[in-house]
C-alpha cells in the first residue's frame, strides 16, 4: 500500500485523504505496514500506530533518500491541448515515465488559455503513488511562450524545440546528451508560430524532430520524455 505523505518529516499523521484511503477503503489497522513518499524524493517503510479514518497515525521504520530518482533534470514545456482529458493523460503519463517538471505553455496558436492545475496535480499524484516513485514533479502555471524562453535563455543544460515546419532538424535521439538536464518545447494542435520557433532559436533551442509521424502535442511530450528515458538507461 503506497501512500503520499509530504509532511512526514514534520508529522506522523496522514493526510485526511489518505488516512480514509487508508483505514476506511483498504480496512488497515494498527500493527500493518504501509509504503509512504514525501515528494521529495524519499520513501519509508512505516507502520500503522493509530488507524483513524481522518488522522490515521504511522511510525516510520525505515527510510530511504533519493529512491528510484532521475538522473537529470527533464522539463517538458508543452501547449495545452482543447480537450482537458489529453492534457490530463499527458500528466499521468510523463509522471509514470518520469519527469522532473511541466510548465503549460501559452502560445500564438494555443487553442486552451486557461489550465487548472490543482485537477493536473492529483492525477500527477495518483501517477506517482502508482508507479511508485518518491519524486512528484513541479508543475508550473501557465507561462506565456516568450517569457518562458527568456527565463531560460541563460540556462545550462540542454535546450530543444519539437516543432513542424521544414527546417534542418536531427532527431532528439541522436543529438541528446546522456545524463543532461533538458528541457524540450512541445507546441499546440497547430504547431507554434513561425516568430515562436525564431525567438526559441535565437535564445538557444536547438530545433529536433521525434519522429517521421505527425504526432498529436500529448504524444509528442510523452514521445519526448520517453527518448530521454532511453537515452539514459
């Protein structure tokens, strides 16, 4: 039983969600051993203490720091899709597979201007506990396009835009560095604008094709992040 607890470092108590998960859905009890992560990056093994269904109380045996962690830092920046339910499976998803953070992207051609991303944040959550991984990623609000490529210009890792237009560009795979922080720049159902790509390439963003298919923006980041993954293993 894999629980987030992202005050166990301050508290022994379960969240009032997870204490009812808990005692209520999975009948634990006193005595019974429980799986937690902060968040952060740690897992513990504790055991039941107090089970109440709104403060259920743990003891934590063991701890490990830095569980099942990246090996760098992936940023994916991506336009939200239309349909909220694309943009839902994105975050599941790239959570499974991990990633380290997602800034949702308002673009020239963003169809979606407005993205909620307390609903976004449980599903990364629910991702997390179901893949078993310490780590929940940042999840940024909505940035304008132009302003996030500025707050990165400086940055010292890699820098990639994915991008339609014909152009020169060599696949992800292959230009990649294995074990470098990264960050990859996923557009909307209608690409980005052709002043987007100038000022990404202007301020560093090398321009990468994932593949000869047209992908849908939620495939693409995905597809993104997985190369990654692959590239690091």
């Amino acid at each position: 039983m894999f629980f987030y607890a992202p005050d166990i470092a301050k508290s022994n108590f379960l969240s009032e969600e997870e204490s009812q998960h808990a005692v209520k859905v999975l009948r634990l009890k006193e005595g019974d051993t429980v799986e937690l992560v902060d968040g952060c990056g740690n897992y513990y093994t504790a055991e039941i203490s107090f089970a109440h269904h709104k403060k259920c109380e743990v003891r934590v045996l063991e701890k490990r720091e830095a569980f099942n962690v990246l090996p760098c830092h992936i940023h994916i920046a991506i336009a939200p899709t239309k349909n909220m339910d694309r943009m839902e499976w994105f975050a599941e998803k790239v959570t499974e597979v991990g990633v380290s953070e997602v800034t949702p992207l308002l673009c020239d051609h963003s169809e979606r201007k407005v993205v909620k991303t307390d609903r976004l944040e449980k599903i990364m959550v629910s991702a997390m506990k179901q893949s078993k991984k310490a780590m929940l990623p940042t999840l940024n609000e909505m940035t304008p396009f132009s302003q996030f490529i500025k707050k990165y210009a400086d940055f010292e890792g890699e820098k990639y835009i994915a991008h339609c237009y014909e152009q020169d560009k060599k696949s992800l795979a292959n230009v990649y560095g294995k074990s470098s922080d990264v960050i990859v720049l996923i557009g909307p159902e209608g690409d980005f604008s052709e002043e987007e790509v100038r000022l990404a390439l202007e301020n560093g963003f090398v321009p990468v094709s994932l593949g000869n298919s047209r992908l849908r923006t939620e495939t693409a980041g995905l597809m993104a992040c997985h190369t990654i993954h692959v590239l690091n293993e």
